[in-house]
C-alpha cells in the first residue's frame, strides 16, 4: 500500500500557496493582496518559507498519513 499523504499535502499547500493566486504576501500596494495574478521576488521568498513551514509541520510533527488501494 502506498502512503499518499505526503503527495496531497504537497499538492493542496502548492496550489494554496502560489503567490498572486489566492494570496500574495507581501502585495506591490499593501502587505496583503488577494488574486492580484502578479507576483514579485519577495513574495515568492516567503511563500517558499511559509511553504516550507507547513510541509514540515504536517509530514514531520502531524504525521499525515493516507492509504489508497
């Protein structure tokens, strides 16, 4: 059986986490922006950061485990 968690999370927090898409962190205007569809360097650093953060929360300290098959 193969451990799927790991793959969603990964895909759920990439799809949440695309800056400029839902949310950008730090926005051009403001510190927040939501769907903008733009993006800059910055916001990509801390997006990669946040990202990370979560990923390692998740998979590491939770333990997301999901078993298809």
């Amino acid at each position: 059986m193969a451990d799927w968690g790991p793959v969603f999370v990964a895909v759920v927090l990439f799809i949440l986490l695309t800056p400029g898409l839902l949310v950008q962190i730090p926005g051009r205007n403001r510190v927040v922006e939501f769907g903008n569809f733009q993006t800059s360097g910055v916001s990509i650093l801390v997006h990669s950061v946040i990202y990370f953060a979560l990923i390692c929360i998740f998979l590491l300290a939770v333990g997301v485990h999901m078993y298809l098959g």
